[in-house]
C-alpha cells in the first residue's frame, strides 16, 4: 500500500502556524467606536441626510461595494479593528445591531455617524445624523443587551476590558463653527472660547462614558481640516497650502484635550485614556505609495457639495491619493493613519499610549 505524503517539516510549521493565528482570539474581547463619517461603516444609511454614501463611486474597492463607509474601501476605523485581531464584519453598525432586539453584540457596536459632532446641532443642515449624545444613549442600549445575556457582574467585567475609540470633533468646526450662515457659534465665541466650550462638554461625555463601565479609552484630535480639497476650495487658501484659520482652530481644540487626557488619567486611576492624532511623515508617505497630496479622486459635488457625485468614474491610481472626496481619506491614507496609531508611538501619535500598548494594558 502506497505510503501518505509527509508534510516537510517548513511546511508542516507553516500549516500550524496558520491554524493557530486563525484561532487567535482579539487582544482585546471588544471595540466599541463613537465619531463621524471618518468612522461610520453603514449608520447613515437609512437616514433623510445627504451626509450618506451607500452608492458608487463609494466602496469601489471594498469586497461588499458601497456599505455607507465614506471611502472608497476600509476606513481607518476598519484597519484598527482588524490589528486588534478581529474581522471587519465582526463591529456592525450600530443601525443594523438594533435591528433584532434579541441579537447581543459581545464583540462591539460602531456608532459613528457621517455629519455628526459633540455638539447636538452640528451637521443639522445635511440633514438627520447620530449626535454624540444620541450615539452614547444607543450605547446603554447595547449594554442593557449584554447584561441580559451575561448577567449584570460579567457584562461589567467583560465592558472593563474593551477599547472605546472616539474620534470626533471635525464637523464642529466645518459643519457648525466655520458656516455662520446657519448655525451662530462663531457669533457667540471666538476660536478659543469654542474650544474650551466643546472640549469641556467633551470631557463631560467621556465621564458618562465611564460611568458605563468604559475604561480604555482612545480619544482622537481634530485633523487638519483645512487641507482637503472641498475646504480649500469653499474657504480659499490666501497663498498657504491649506486654509489656515481651520487649522488653527483645530489645533486650539486638540491643546485642550491632550491636557484634558493628562487630568483624566490622574482622576480616574481604574482607567486608561489615551491622546491620538496620527500624522505620517514624509518617510511613511513615500513607503506607502501616496504621492497626491491635494486632489481627490473622484468628481466631487454629490451631498453637501463635498461627496463623490452619484456613479461618477473615480480616478485609476486610487493607492496614490491622500483624499477619496473632498474631505475624506482614501483607504490607502486609513492604512497609513491606522497603523501609525496602532503602533507608533511619538508626541502626537500616542499619548501615552499606542492602541497597541492599550490593548495591553
């Protein structure tokens, strides 16, 4: 009788390496992730908005075609979940975990809603959006789920131990503070008294946060919202690369919440908070293949002005561009973004931890 084949020994080594990063569980059991259309993967689907992206050119390079993610494939948001050792699918958005009141997502919930800011008006000229407020409310509500499935003491064991990503605060700025035409903030404060207002109702909504048994914490800054191509082109440049005034309010918001990370961490020793604001350098774009620095790559003018237009053509060498529409990143530029926060570690990138060193803690 003819013998088996046998395996050689690389190979061998190499088939049970595989099998156990299969099995490999998460580094942390759960993510739940708050924030704006950088990080909504299906949220504002069904809303009346024009902040929504469930139509091509949107998720030309995502295996499932357009989901609502605002970008042409993963978001950042995407790419972290899966350096935490999960699979995309595994956080739904939180529009289609509550579709079954029985279904308990012990893996983690994705709140975020394209428009949508810290504060409750914010983004209301698009249209309907998940507030802040709103998104910490349908958090309890996933709370409640796990606690009937697990038992109040092992739900609050279990809640400890997963990472809260938010990262919002851009649309304060450019769909609130920078169009006095319909909303009066910048009439009733000036750029640095906006910040201080909306960091202190930040810091207020990250305690109720915690109060819900959340004790890691990453906690994103406001990027530079006057370099995309919608901004530069609405507000005008003055002879700068970018739209300066923009930046500059952007950065008032986050010298207040990288010290605001510092004080929460003193306060709340059971926890842990962490500032990022992942910035490539000139090294990391040229490793990574992005070359365009300004344009987008697809015709923009759908939704408020700064989305791709419906079924438009976008650009071939999509790997090669920073941003996808007028202001969001492609999926290359979230690769990037996403593994500069996961694991490095600098005086912006993570303070004072990577979402690696999170996990882990």
């Amino acid at each position: 009788m003819a013998s088996k084949p046998k395996l050689p020994i690389p190979s061998l080594f190499l088939l049970v390496l595989t099998i156990n990063l299969a099995k490999a569980e998460p580094q942390v059991p759960c993510y739940f992730i708050f924030g704006d259309s950088l990080s909504d993967n299906g949220n504002n689907n069904n809303l009346p908005t024009l902040a929504k992206v469930n139509y091509p050119p949107y998720g030309i390079d995502f295996p499932e075609g357009p989901t609502g993610r605002f970008c042409n494939g993963r978001n950042m948001q995407d790419f972290i979940v899966e350096h935490l050792g999960f699979q995309i699918y595994d956080i739904p958005p939180f529009a289609e975990a509550n579709k079954d009141d029985d279904q308990c997502n012990l893996k983690g919930v994705n709140y975020a809603s394209g428009s949508a800011g810290i504060r409750d008006e914010t983004g209301q000229k698009l249209g309907e959006r998940v507030p802040l407020n709103e998104q910490l409310r349908n958090h309890k509500t996933i709370i409640s789920r796990i606690s009937r499935e697990l038992g109040d003491s092992s739900a609050k064991e279990l809640l400890s131990q997963c990472i809260y990503s938010l990262a919002i605060g851009n649309n304060d700025y450019i769909n609130n503070y920078f169009q006095p035409e319909f909303y009066n903030t910048s009439l009733q404060y000036t750029p640095e008294q906006y910040a201080a207002v909306l960091v202190e109702q930040y810091s207020q909504q990250i305690k109720s946060l915690y109060n819900d048994g959340a004790r890691k914490f990453a906690l994103y800054g406001v990027g530079l919202i006057g370099c995309p191509p919608y901004t530069r082109e609405v507000y005008g440049t003055i002879g700068s690369v970018c739209v300066d005034k923009l930046n500059a309010a952007a950065n008032l918001f986050n010298e207040r919440l990288m010290p605001l990370v510092e004080e929460l961490n003193r306060d709340f020793t059971d926890a842990k908070f962490t500032y990022l604001n992942p910035s490539p350098t000139v090294i990391d774009y040229a490793l990574s293949g992005i070359v365009n620095f300004l344009g987008s790559c697809c015709e923009i003018g759908g939704g408020g002005g700064e989305l791709c237009v419906v079924n438009s053509k976008p650009c071939i060498f999509r790997n090669q561009y920073i941003f996808w529409d007028g202001v969001h990143p492609s999926e290359a530029m979230n690769k990037l973004t996403a593994g500069i926060a996961y694991q490095t570690k600098t005086s912006t990138n993570g303070v004072p931890f990577t979402i690696q060193e999170l996990a882990e803690e």
